[in-house]
C-alpha cells in the first residue's frame, strides 16, 4: 500500500482520527496526497514522520517543540539517537520511583501514617513544608481543612502513592484532551474535570461543584499551580478552568 486513509492510519497506529485532524490544522503533519474525491491520503513518508511524532509525543514533548525537532536538518537517526537517550533517562528516574515505592511497600506492613521524609520521597520537587504550612495558614479553620487533614494523617506510604497515580492519570486526561483539539467545554474535557473534582472528594475533603470552580480560578490566579500544569502542556492551566467551569455548568 502506497497510501494510507485517515481511518486506515488511526486503525493501524492506535492514533484517533480526531488527533491525525488537528496535527494536519497546526501543520505538524499534513498528509501529501488527496484522493479523487478530495480525501486525505498518507504515503509511506507520511507514517514515518508520525512514527517519529507518536514517539516524540510518549516522551511528553510539546505539539511545537516536535515541530521544531522535525521540521529542521536533522537526519533520522539523529532523532532516533535523542529519543533513546531521553527513554534511558526516564527509565533511570522510574527505576528510582519504583525503589520508592517499593520502600513504602516494606513500611505499609506497619500501616503507620508517611512521614514527611517519606512524602518527599515520593512526591519529589511536587511536595513542600512550605506549602502545607501556607495552606493552613489560610483554610486551617475551614470544614474542608479539618476534614482533609482528618483523612490524610492516617494515610500510609501505599495510599499516597495510590493518590499520586489517579493526580497523574486525571493531569493526563487534561493534556490528552487539549491536545487533541477538544475545547474545553467538550465531554472529554468536562469528564476530566468530573474524574479531577471526585479525586479530590474521595480522598481529601467533600467538593462541590460550586466550591470547584473556586479552585479552578486560584489554577490561574497563583503562579505556582499554573506553573504546575503549563509545565504539562502549555495553556493547560486555563484549560482545566475552563473544562471545571463547563462540568459544573453540565452538572447545574
């Protein structure tokens, strides 16, 4: 096969069609052919390319960074090079958070709360006494702090490390849906803003739809929680207000 269809190409790579749609609008990869009918057709140049980009992309590079990165003189290899070297250096940082894990495993036996080393640990750069303390600070008389603060001094290691990995999946539900071109107000978007409010609800305090959206604004208003997802993705601290403004909408 010379050419491939938008549908042929999704079926075979596991990339939705929507995702082939939005890389051809920002021109990361436009496909080289139309058919007869005006149809979109990928050569086999084509599917390198998105070879190159689905890789670059499980490495969680930004859509314009792999542009830059693919657009200049480059020979293949040289691509091939830097994605291995960027596969060994997360393989490294996962072997040092399994061995975290599996520490905090050992201590579970014990089923005694983490300690703040322990947190630490875990959680690396995203966990801060500072934090903590500025947090009590200004909601340490509210219901949600004392309720939070209730549950969570009788989490062990293994239940934080459980909560790491559901803030990690709704956070990747969030850049999934932005990058593919969903607008915020789209079911993706607003069922990733659902899956963000009943993490929060189940595991530290009880969240409102209402009370939601005030979270969703201090996103943007405080430079360190935008800072925490634009490092994601960028524009995705608005995004997720946005998406939590429209789930609180849907859900009125």
């Amino acid at each position: 096969m010379t050419t491939w269809t938008v549908g042929q190409v999704a079926d075979v790579f596991g990339v939705t069609v929507r995702t082939l749609h939005h890389y051809d609008e920002i021109g990361l990869l436009v496909p080289s052919e139309r058919s007869a009918a005006g149809y979109r057709l990928y050569t086999d140049e084509d599917l390198r390319r998105l070879q190159q980009i689905v890789v670059y992309r499980r490495l969680e590079l930004p859509l314009d960074e792999i542009a830059s990165l693919l657009d200049g003189d480059e020979d293949p290899d040289v691509h091939l090079r830097r994605q291995r070297e960027v596969v060994m250096q997360r393989f490294d940082e996962l072997t040092e958070l399994v061995v975290a894990i599996d520490r905090a495993l050992e201590r579970e036996m014990d089923e005694r709360p983490a300690t703040t080393a322990e947190l630490k640990e875990l959680f690396g750069d995203g966990f801060s006494d500072d934090y903590q303390q500025e947090a009590q600070e200004r909601w340490g008389e509210t219901d949600a702090w004392k309720q939070s603060a209730a549950r969570t001094s009788r989490y062990t290691p293994a239940d934080w490390a459980e909560v790491k990995a559901e803030m990690e999946a709704v956070n990747a539900a969030f850049v999934a849906a932005l990058e593919s071109g969903e607008p915020a107000t789209g079911e993706a978007a607003m069922d990733a803003a659902e899956a963000h409010r009943l993490h929060i609800e189940r595991r530290f305090y009880d969240l409102s739809h209402d009370v939601h959206r005030g979270l969703a604004d201090m996103y943007v208003a405080d430079p360190r929680f935008t800072k925490t997802y634009e490092d994601l993705a960028p524009g995705l601290a608005a995004y997720v207000r946005d998406a939590i403004h429209a789930n609180a909408d849907r859900h009125a």
